[in-house]
C-alpha cells in the first residue's frame, strides 16, 4: 500500500505512456462534462454519473501530475472500464439504469477510443514500470 502512495519516479517511456493516458482520460472526462450541460443533467442517475466521471478524471489526472503513478493506473482503470461497460450497456437492448441511446454517435465514440486508448496506455505503462522497478531490485 505505501507503494501506491509514493511519489514515483519514472523511465521517460514510461511517463510518456502514461501522459498520453492521462490526456484520453482528460478527453473522455471532458467530453462526459460536455455531455452532462448538453442535456444529460436531466437525466435521472445516468446524469450524475457523467458529472462524477468527469471530476473523477480530472482526480485521476491530478494523480499522475502528483507523481503517484501506481494510483494513476489505478485510477486510470477504474474510471474508464465502468464507464466502457455503461456506455456498452446503455446501448444494448435493456439500457442502463432506465437509460437506453439509440446509437453511437460521434461524441459517444470520442469517450469509447479515448476510454480504450486511456486502458490500453495505462496497462502498457504500469507493466513497463513494474518490470523496470523489478530490473532495479534484482540489479
């Protein structure tokens, strides 16, 4: 636990790796505000939802500036495949949480690439970064 905690310091592969996640992250939380002053603030629970992703995001992104990279990727994770899976959901057949969209549309598909890219870049950099910290521990 007091690994997650600690500031970490980083191969420049790595943190770019994860800058990059950060800024989808950014995006898909961007984009879920936008989305909550376009109408979905009247939508009941799914609104609220898009308005804690989005301060949920900006939480995750300030982790990564803190220097706390494990609690990014954690972060990173736990934002994004909820949000996925709800979007999936949302557009099948029974809806999520009362709340059912017709199709993806392009704003729909700016949170599902950046949320994708934000897992796929936060699982590459945290997997770099664990085995460079298991290559300094063994050296």
């Amino acid at each position: 636990m007091r690994r997650l905690l600690e500031p970490a310091r980083l191969d420049p592969l790595v943190l770019a790796a994860l800058a990059l996640a950060a800024a989808c992250v950014l995006v898909a939380g961007l984009q879920h505000a936008r989305l909550y002053h376009r109408g979905y603030a009247e939508v009941q629970i799914v609104g609220a939802l898009f308005f804690l992703n989005a301060i949920g995001s900006t939480a995750v992104v300030l982790t990564l500036i803190l220097r706390r990279a494990w609690l990014f990727v954690l972060g990173a994770l736990s934002v994004c495949v909820p949000s996925l899976v709800s979007i999936a959901i949302s557009h099948s057949s029974s809806g999520f949480l009362g709340f059912r969209e017709g199709g993806y549309d392009a704003d729909a598909m700016i949170i599902v690439v950046a949320e994708v890219a934000a897992v796929l870049l936060a699982l590459a950099g945290g997997g770099a970064a664990a085995a460079a910290a298991r290559a300094r521990s063994h050296a």
